[in-house]
C-alpha cells in the first residue's frame, strides 16, 4: 500500500499534433519513486518525447479520460488544440487525479478567459505555469478547488499602486516644480 503523497509524476500539455507545448516531470530526491518493474523511468528528454508521442497516439480520440499507458496511469483531458495529462502511478487513485486535473483546466479557464488553447497557453505560460505550481508541488497534490487556485494566482500585490500618468498629473508635477523653483529664488 503506498502512503506517500507524492502522487503525480509529471504534466504533460501536447498539442493535436503531439508535440510538447509544456511539460513537467517530477522526481521528488526526497522520496525516490519506486520502480517495480512496470514504471520505467523517463529520465532523458528523448525517453520523454517518445513516450508523449505515444501516448498521444493513444489518446487523440475522443472518448476515455483515464488510460494505462506503459506503465503510467494517465488522466488526461482534451481543450480545443491541446491535450492535458496528469501522470501517476498506477496505484494511485484515478477520482483524485482527475479531481486535481479539473480543478487546473478550470483554474486556467478562469485566468485565461476561457481561451484555453495552445496560443493562449503560450501567451500566458507564466499564468500557467503558476496555477501548477499552486495545484501541484513537486508531485503532491495541494488544492482541487480552481476559485482558490485562480484568486491566488491573479490576485494583486498589496504594494503595489494604480498610478496613472496622463498630461494632467505631468502639468501638476511642472507647475510644482515651477514654484518651488521660484521660491528657492525668492529665498536668494
């Protein structure tokens, strides 16, 4: 029985041609994950980008959200022109996997204003990349509720300031300096 919470083993964006728009692998060295024979190990990035191609094979139709792929449970979900893929081991369990999934693909809806696409994920990888990195650390599942994940991710910094510069504030900002100039004259 695994009691670990490392859960995921990667994350996978592809394209409806396959390839890699984003991908992240997670290999936790605080808790090497167990290899039992049926998990290889994708440690290179040729051993990566074969395994995507096939499992985008596998999955480019409609149909299924979960599959078994070489070792690797998959949860997946496909968005206009992309594929998105959970990675786990197969023990893992599938319900939470997808609930994780979900809570992401509707965190990046919400962000992205429902443009969900691969132009729009490259647009805003930094966007994307942060509603991961809120739902998924190092391979352990933090939150399956996209508002939260969403008001974290967009919310505005306490110290920074609307300043809104137009030809008013810059005839303010002269005519001040105008007449402290003259003053420090006066003053002479």
């Amino acid at each position: 029985m695994n009691l670990s919470l490392y859960s995921i083993s990667a994350f996978l964006i592809l394209d409806n041609e396959g390839h890699r728009v984003l991908a992240k692998y997670y290999r936790p060295k605080s808790h090497p994950q167990v290899l039992n024979g049926e998990m290889k190990e994708l440690a290179t990035l040729k051993e990566q980008k074969a395994f995507e191609k096939g499992l985008w094979g596998k999955t480019k139709k409609a149909g299924g959200d979960i599959i078994l792929y070489d070792g690797y449970l998959a949860v997946y979900k496909h968005s206009l022109d992309i594929s998105i893929y959970f990675l786990a081991n197969p023990a893992e369990n599938e319900l939470m996997l997808s609930a994780a999934l979900n809570s992401l693909i509707d965190a990046q809806s919400l962000l992205l204003r429902n443009q969900l696409e691969k132009r729009g994920v490259l647009e805003n990888l930094d966007v994307v990349l942060l509603c991961l990195d809120e739902t998924v650390d190092d391979g352990i599942i933090l939150d399956t509720d996209a508002a939260a994940i969403a008001s974290r991710v967009s919310r505005s910094r306490p110290d920074t300031t609307d300043i809104t510069i137009n030809e008013q504030t810059i005839m303010n900002a002269y005519q001040t300096v105008k007449d402290r100039v003259a003053q420090r004259i006066r003053e002479l």
